[in-house]
C-alpha cells in the first residue's frame, strides 16, 4: 500500500472512501453503481464492470464505468455468461491476467466494444451464493521502469477486501429492497379494505334510497322525486370513492415518470374525485436518489390520504421545493379540523404519523407535523438530496 506525500496510506484512505459511499446507499441499482465506480477509481482503472446473474446463462443487471452511454448502446444487448465473465461467477478465486486477449477463453467482442487488455476479475459471493462479478481492465498510471504494466497483487488485495463489502452492500440493500415491497403490498391491502368499505357504505345507502323512492313514487311523487335526487348525489360519490381508490392502488409510475410528474399526476385526479380542491406546486426540484423519491411520494399520499379522508378539509396545497442545500421539501397543507398531535400520541391513534416519520428517517430526511384543533394540518417532509 502506498504512502502519499505527506506520508498517510493512501491505498487505505481510498479505500474507506469506498466503503462509506457503498454504505449510503440502499437501491440495489445504486449500490451496483457506486461497487462500480468506486472500484475503478481504486484501482485506477479505464474501465470497469458488475454483473449479476440470472438463472438463464444471462445477466440481470450489467453495470459499467468507463464506457459512456451512447458506446454503451452501440456494444448492443448484455453479453452472455460465457468465457472469463462465467469463469467469475463460478469459481471463487480471482483471476488477474496480463492479456485477456490471449486467454484460451476469451471470445472476442463486439464491433463498438473498447479494446482491453490487462484484467483482474473476481466474483463477489456472500456465503455459497454468487451475487455477481467485478471485472476491471487496462491499469493505468505511470510505473518505474522495471515494474511490468498491469494490475499488481496489491490491487488484487484491494479489489477483495471492496469485494467482501460489496457483498454485505448488496445483501442490505436487497433486504431493503423486499421489506420495501412487503409494505407496498400492505399499503395496498389496507387501501383495498378502506375501498370496500367506502363503497360498500356508499352503495347500501343508495339501495335504502332507491327502495325509499320506488314506495313513494305512487302516493307522494314529490318526495320520490327528492329521493332519486339523492340516488343520483350517492352514484356520484360512489363514482369519486372507488375512482380515488383505483388510483391509489395502481402501481405508481415513478421510476419511469420521476416523482414531481407522478405527484402532479395523483394531485390531479384526486382533485377531480373529492369535493376538496387538491393543488400542486413544483419550484426547481431535480431528480433524487430513488429511496428519497419513494419516501416522499408514501408520505405526501399518506398525508393526503388523512387530509381528504379524515379531516373534512375543502382545500390541500401540495408544494414541493428545492432547498438551499440541493434537496427537496414537501408540504402538504390542509383546512381541515386539525388536531392535537400529543393528544393523538397518548390516545395511540397516529393518523400514519409512526409511518410517515419512519420513511423520513430511512430517507435521510426529516418530518415535522403542525396542526391544532380547527386550524388544519401542514405536514412538512425534508431530505437532503445525493
């Protein structure tokens, strides 16, 4: 390991660096990434690879370092797990070479695929399991005269210790990952029962008003009249229930739309299914990491969902805006009865407050609640960005 200038390690510095940025995050997408990136700048490598297998002879996720986004679609589809790449996932050695080239496994590449030449590889397994392969090509920086080019056991050492962290990265963040859907799948389930629920009170009362009107529709016209009246008024918040409710339970778009245009999508359609007038207002967001977007779509619904429920509120405001520091703030802001939130905290009634903080702090960000009785509530959810 080598000493800096000023005489610290700088192999071990480089490598803390490494290991910190792995910890920050919890998709496994970006943890992939950042393996990536942060065992290219390590090594000082011109490119770098992670695979992960599938169960077909193919890779699930392929991410690269080195290669910008257009060669990347010019080299095609993903390649295949043959050659050294399946050597790395079925062994558990590294393998350092100085020309894969010449390697009796090598296969060639395709037409738009950079030219290589030293490489070390190695899989990153946690126990018997094979979560994917690192691979890195052409070292670079200049050597004394008498060293030959290449990667060194040096760097062969290094790239195992990020491979050992890696590994418990990636099991994390796919342990994230599940617990994420299991509380999809709840929240789902929960808004599904909260559907029949709302409708079925609603249709029950249109079928008692329906029957009301066909025993008076001979002997008092006028009231009958007034029933079906109301038949009408029911059919219409029993349309605007089970609308809002679809709404909420179909799979959200926010991987392929990003969040603002997701909130200003699900802004506008309950605006249009409850009486309350629903607004949204976007001032210089950028994009965020993809946990800080999910956390802030879950709470700005829940929030939502207590405003336009349970609050007997005639306007919410949802605002999102960036911060000085780069981030993001949501508010949702209502007029409804408002609340006492230390009263509810005792009574063990949380209106989702536990939820809602909770997604706020595995975001990184912040949650704080306002509100009195007869005042309304703002709900304000603040994270710092990536």
């Amino acid at each position: 390991m080598r000493n800096g200038p000023d005489g610290t390690r700088t192999g071990l510095a480089a490598v803390s660096t490494a290991l910190l940025a792995m910890s920050r995050h919890l998709e496994v997408r970006d943890v992939l990434k950042t393996i990536v990136v942060s065992a290219r700048e390590l090594l000082d490598a011109e490119y770098a690879a992670l695979g992960v297998p599938d169960d077909h002879g193919g890779f699930a996720q392929f991410v690269v370092d080195g290669i910008s986004e257009e060669q990347w679609r010019r080299i095609g589809p993903l390649p295949r797990q043959h050659g050294i790449l399946a050597a790395m996932l079925h062994q558990d050695t590294p393998e350092r070479l100085a020309d894969v080239r010449r390697d009796p496994r090598f296969g060639g590449w395709p037409a738009a695929h950079p030219d290589m030449s030293d490489f070390l590889g190695l899989p990153i397994r946690d126990g018997e399991e094979t979560l994917g392969a690192l691979f890195l090509a052409n070292k670079r920086g200049a050597r004394p005269a008498e060293e030959e080019g290449g990667f060194t056991e040096e760097d062969e050492s290094l790239l195992g210790i990020l491979a050992q962290h890696a590994a418990i990265a990636l099991t994390n963040a796919r342990l994230y990952e599940r617990s994420r859907e299991l509380t999809i799948a709840e929240e789902r389930s929960r808004l599904a029962h909260e559907l029949h629920d709302a409708v079925s009170q609603k249709l029950f009362s249109l079928r008692l008003t329906a029957q009301a009107a066909t025993a008076l529709v001979d002997r008092d016209p006028a009231r009958a009249k007034e029933e079906l009246h109301q038949v009408t008024a029911l059919a219409a918040e029993a349309a605007d229930e089970l609308r809002a409710a679809v709404v909420e339970l179909r799979p959200t778009a926010l991987d392929e739309d990003g969040l603002v245009a997701t909130l200003r999508n699900q802004v506008k359609v309950l605006d249009r299914a409850h009486g309350a007038h629903v607004t949204f207002l976007c001032d210089g967001v950028r994009a965020l990491p993809a946990s800080q977007e999910e956390a802030l779509l879950r709470v700005s619904q829940e929030a939502l969902h207590n405003a336009l429920r349970h609050s007997g509120a005639d306007r919410v405001a949802v605002t999102l805006s960036r911060t000085p520091g780069g981030g993001a703030l949501l508010k949702v802001v209502d007029s409804g009865s408002g609340f006492d939130p230390q009263a509810v905290r005792k009574a063990g009634r949380h209106l989702g407050l536990v939820s809602m903080r909770d997604r706020a702090s595995g975001a990184g960000g912040r949650l704080t609640v306002q509100s009195a009785p007869g005042a309304g509530t703002t709900i304000e959810m603040e994270v710092p960005g990536g």
